[in-house]
C-alpha cells in the first residue's frame, strides 16, 4: 500500500462534522503558573509568549525585581522577577525557570513586559462565579495585584490583575 491509499484511509473533519464539539469553554481562560510552590494565574489572552530563563540585560540603578531587558523581535521588553516584586523568597533560575511576556493593549498603548516565575503549571478555566473575591489579609502579594481566588481541587490559585502588575511604580514616573 502507498502513501495516497493510507492517506485515504484518514477520516477527515469536515465543516459540517464539527457541530457538537465544543472549542470554546466557557468562563474565562487563565495561564497557571508557581511562585514559591503557590498557584498563580493571569489571562490567558495577555500572554504573549512563555520564554526559557536567559539572563537579560542588565538595567544600571534599577529596582532589585527588576531584572533587565530582552530585545523580543524588535521590541525592547523589560523582565521583572514576580518572587522578588511580591517578596516571596529569594529566587533560583533552574531549567524549569520561565519568563511569562505579557502583553496589554489599551486605547493609548501597548504594554509588553516579562515576568520571571518558578515553572508554567497548566490552563485554569474559571467561571465568573468560581471567582471568590481576595480578603484583605495582609498577605505577601498586595492587594492592588490579587483580582480574585480560585479554588481548584485542594489548592487555591490566586488570579493576577495583568493591568496593575503592568502599571508603572511610583518611581517610574519621575
């Protein structure tokens, strides 16, 4: 047999065969991710691409979390380490070490920045309603950066506000 006749043999989806199958989920779609083995998530639809640890370039007089720069095709894309931001520890760059790209497209602007996590974890979908509001706790991450918790089998996965985690410090105004 060649390879037309066992290509014949595939069935083939065609435009009418797909009904029923449902693509799209419902509810919202977040990328998980471990900061100090603690779930985070951000929408999905920011994310720009997840790229492996290479130490950018150094950035003189900038904050601690802030790592440096990478040249994405282009465009100049500051890294900032999420551990270090939130005060969660002291991070290690192992192979599982990724930086997350995040990009916000407002009306004026776009806004890419990296963040540097732990390791990728998995795709949350999330209801409205499955999103609890965060309490005021006092925790490590402020409250500014916490849009709601998820509770997901045992575990509790904090949802990221990617437009805060964007915005600019107050020090980066001047």
């Amino acid at each position: 047999m060649n390879i037309q006749e066992l290509a014949q043999d595939v069935p083939r989806v065609g435009d009418n065969d797909i009904e029923g199958i449902d693509f799209i989920t419902s509810g919202e779609q977040y990328l998980t991710f471990i900061l100090e083995q603690e779930q985070y998530a951000v929408d999905i639809l920011c994310v720009e691409e997840i790229r492996s640890w290479e130490p950018p370039t150094k950035i003189p007089n900038s904050p601690e979390y802030v790592k440096g720069v990478i040249n994405m095709r282009g465009i100049i894309v500051p890294i900032l380490d999420l551990r270090l931001k939130f005060n969660i520890g002291q991070p290690s760059y192992t192979e599982v070490t990724v930086v997350i790209v995040l990009t916000l497209e407002s009306e004026q602007q776009s806004r890419t920045i990296g963040f540097v996590v732990d390791a990728v974890s998995d795709v949350l979908n999330a209801d409205e309603s499955d999103i609890k509001k965060a309490p005021a706790f006092g925790g490590c991450v402020p409250q500014h950066y916490v849009e709601g918790l998820v509770n997901v089998g045992d575990n509790v996965v904090t949802l990221l506000n990617v437009q805060s985690l964007q915005a600019l410090e107050p020090h980066q105004l001047n």
